[in-house]
C-alpha cells in the first residue's frame, strides 16, 4: 500500500476529505486521480480507499479468475434499498444466482424485439409533450423528461405500470422518493459510519421516509399483478411464477419487492442520464447532429414507426451514445475485490478480499488508449476497425464480468430509438451560454439542460 500515492495534506482521524466536494465526490476523485496517477488512495475517516483507473490495472481487475464485483461504498449504501437484489447482492448471496438464472430470458434478444412496441408507444408520449411545448414556444427540460420516459418504458415493458409521468408537471413522487435514497447513499460516504445516525438524523429520516415510499409503490404494482393473475410473460411475471430452469425455486415475496425496486430504479436512472449527455452533445455539436440525422433519414427513410431491425442499424447514432457514455459513464465506478490473495498488474500486492474502485469517466479518458485529444467528443472513436484496434477492457460503461449490466441491450436499444426519432423530428438548439455542470447521486446528470426545438417535416 505505501507505495500508492495519496494526497499530500492528510488530516487526523478526516483523512483526506478536507477541501472534498461532498456534492460531487465522483468529479473530486477525477481531480485527485488527475494529480495522483493510474492508482492512488485516499484516507477517510481511518480507512484507505483504492482508486485505479489506468488501462493496464483496469484490464488487470477485469480478470475473473481473480476478481469480482466488490459490494462496497455507494452500492453497499444501498442494500437497505434494495436488499438481495440482483444489483446489490453478494456474489455468494444465493438469491443472485437464481434471480439471474430467472430474469436473464428477459433480456434476450426475443424478449427486446418484444418490447419495442411499447417503447415506441412511450416515445410517442414525449414527442407529443415536446411538440405542444415547442409550438406554445417553450423550452424543454431534458433530464426531467428523459427521467420521464424511461420510467415510463420500464415500468410498462417490464411491469405493465403506468406511472403517468408525462401527466404530471412534477416529478412523479416514485422519481423524488428514488433520487432521495440515491443522493443519501452518496451521502453515507462522506461521513464516518458510526456517526451517521447522528450526523444526518433529519436525512435519515427522510430517507426512511423514501423508502417507505418506494416499498409501497413496489407493493401496489405486485398486488393489483397478483390480483389480475399474471401479465403476458413480462419481468414480473417472472419474478413472480417462473421456477428456476433446474433447481425449480422461485423468488420468495420479499426478493421479489427488492428487484422490483432494483429494475425499476437501475431500469431508468442511467438511461436517462445517458440520452441527457447524448442529446446534450448533438446540441453542442451541431456538425455531429447533422450527421446523425441523415443517417436516421437515410436508414428510416419515411417509415412512420422504425422497425425492432431498424433501430440497430442507426450505426453513428449508437456511436453517438457510446461517445457520450465514455465521457460521463452514468454509473461512473464499480468496485472489484481479490478472491484470493494475489498480485495487481504484477506491481501491487493484495489479500483476498481487498478490493478497488474502478474510476470509469478517467479509465475512458486514459491518455495512452484515447490520445492526447481524449477530453474531446468524437463519435468516430467507435467506428469498428478504432474499436479494433484499443486494447480491451478499456471501455466499461456496463460494468464487467458476471456482476455487469444485464440491461444493457435494453437500455442501448431504447436510448437508440429515442435518440433516433427525435433527431428526425426535431432541430436541437442549446443556450449558447449553457456550461456543462454534472450533477451527482451516485449516477451522473447534466445540470439544468433545457434545448429550444425546432420542428422538421417528418412522416405521419
Ligand atoms: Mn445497469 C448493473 C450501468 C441500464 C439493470 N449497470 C450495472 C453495472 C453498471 C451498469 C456499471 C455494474 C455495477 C457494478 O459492477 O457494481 N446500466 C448501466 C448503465 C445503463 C444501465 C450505464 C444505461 C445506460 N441497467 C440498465 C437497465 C437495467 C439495468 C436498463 C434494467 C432494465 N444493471 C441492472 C442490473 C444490474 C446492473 C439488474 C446488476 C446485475 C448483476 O449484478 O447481476
């Protein structure tokens, strides 16, 4: 560990919180990480805290022979959430095997294809919103409506809920009740543990509050499923019917409100964030939007409602999103830990158990893999021969191994669609005087983003 660099000024018994942003702790470890190198560590509150993001420790830690997923800081803040969920469950946990096991098929390649419809339904909910604010002359709030349209595409695709969120001129109170657990979780981490009940008495409160909140929602939605007695064969159902392939167990009634919890929050968050950084660079970019749009033109041609087929073959678009998402990873760090004692990159020792958080936005600004211009947006990064030729696991918006994503093709089929019709029906057009400002609650949001649109002649 002594060979680790750390800040210079440490604090007695603070370590090196002192001068933290306490509101932005994942931009704060950027600053450190830019200062202290491919790895280094900061101390707080007595203990120490790895951060590696260089691309030859990273791909190190990707090695599942000797890594796993570490539950620790933000994630482990929120096991009271989300208990044995699939998100925040131990990798010995049980639970997580069989909900896997049991949800997987949902996200296969049928299940997407069978979800489109629905996300297209969804889509036509915001452009309807986002024509009557641009014929009344109005701004749009991108990040309030992307929230609004994920939640809304997960919670009809995976659970035949409609939130109404586009009714509603407020965040819808599932949304304030989830960004309030998620900010304290983020919280939790800036204080030192055993004095947390103290500390954040009120915020505790609150958050028992929130999450009562969400337990009710979740509660609700099960019961009104339970009592129309099984939807056409979508998460919930398998949540709540399907046995497991060969063990036969199913979900117990508990786990099944704990991902539930866990599909509907991790199901819209970090999709919203993303089509919001997307959309916020098509704005900025206008040369880059144009491109794009003349791609949905040419692949979509004049076919009123895009195709499942269809949207895959938005070639830059998705390009557009992966560029977007290797600037500002919604979920920006994942951890990993030792399943036995063993040598990191050959250079640092650790004990089974000990465990690093992965620096997500700065592994995919490494200099040495995405050059010098590596702060610049450039969707042509991810062309397939530049994909080609970077070493891999250098691009981790998902998370590796067994413990990432398993909605990543949901999320990058959504976000493509989406991303897809507004293009072709819309012109972008940003505040000249916007500054990208990244708002913090575990995952990450561009702050205050509002876009005036202008309206294309687009088909019927
Ligand atoms: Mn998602 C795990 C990022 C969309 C459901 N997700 C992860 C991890 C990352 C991640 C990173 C791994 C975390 C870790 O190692 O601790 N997820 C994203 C991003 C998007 C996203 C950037 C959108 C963009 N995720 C989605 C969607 C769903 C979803 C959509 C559901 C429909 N994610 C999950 C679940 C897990 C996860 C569930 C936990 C998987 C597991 O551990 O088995």
């Amino acid at each position: 560990l002594h060979r680790i660099p750390h800040p210079p000024h440490r604090v007695p018994l603070l370590g090196d919180v002192l001068g933290a942003d306490r509101h932005r702790p994942l931009q704060d470890s950027m600053r450190f990480a830019r200062a202290l190198g491919p790895i280094y560590r900061r101390r707080a509150f007595g203990k120490e805290f790895v951060f590696v993001w260089g691309a030859r420790l990273a791909a190190d830690l990707a090695d599942e022979s000797r890594f796993a997923k570490h539950v620790g800081l933000g994630v482990a803040n929120l096991r009271p959430v989300a208990g044995d969920g699939l998100f925040t469950a131990y990798n010995h946990e049980p639970n997580w095997q069989l909900a896997h096991d049991v949800l997987a098929p949902g996200f296969s390649r049928e299940a997407m294809a069978g979800y489109h419809g629905m996300m297209l339904a969804v889509a036509g909910r915001l452009t309807d919103h986002w024509d009557r604010r641009q014929a009344a002359g109005h701004t749009v709030d991108v990040p309030g409506d992307m929230t609004r349209l994920t939640l809304e595409t997960i919670a009809r695709t995976g659970f035949g809920h409609d939130f109404g969120s586009f009714e509603r001129d407020r965040p819808h109170p599932f949304v304030t009740a989830m960004v309030g657990t998620l900010t304290y979780a983020q919280r939790l981490n800036s204080v030192p543990g055993p004095l947390a009940p103290l500390l954040l008495r009120a915020a505790a409160r609150r958050n028992a509050a929130d999450m009562d909140h969400l337990n009710r929602t979740v509660d609700g939605l099960v019961a009104a499923r339970r009592r129309s007695g099984g939807g056409e064969g979508d998460l919930l159902d398998r949540m709540l019917a399907t046995a497991h392939p060969v063990t036969g167990e199913k979900l117990s009634a508990e786990n099944v409100r704990k991902q539930v919890i866990t599909f509907l929050v991790a199901g819209h968050e970090t999709t919203s964030g993303a089509l919001s950084f997307a959309l916020y660079y098509l704005a900025r970019h206008p040369e880059i939007a144009a491109r794009a749009r003349a791609e949905v033109d040419r692949v979509w041609g004049d076919t009123p409602l895009p195709g499942y087929e269809q949207v895959a073959k938005l070639r830059y678009v998705r390009r557009v999103l992966d560029e977007s998402l290797r600037l500002w990873p919604t979920a920006p760090a994942f951890a990993r830990e030792a399943r036995q004692d063993t040598v990191l990159a050959g250079d640092h020792p650790m004990l089974r158990g000990a465990w690093a958080l992965v620096l997500t936005p700065m592994l995919h600004r490494e200099p040495e893999v995405w050059g010098e211009d590596a702060e610049r947006f450039d969707p042509d990064r991810f062309t397939a021969a530049a994909v080609r030729a970077r070493p891999p696991h250098t691009f981790k918006p998902f998370g590796t191994g067994a413990r990432a994503c398993i909605g990543r093709q949901f999320a990058l089929h959504e976000a493509t669609l989406v991303l897809g019709l507004l293009l072709r029906r819309y012109e972008l057009r940003l505040d000249p005087g916007y500054r990208l400002t990244v708002a913090e609650r575990l995952t990450l949001m561009p702050e205050g983003l509002r876009l005036r649109l202008e309206r294309r002649p687009v088909p019927p």
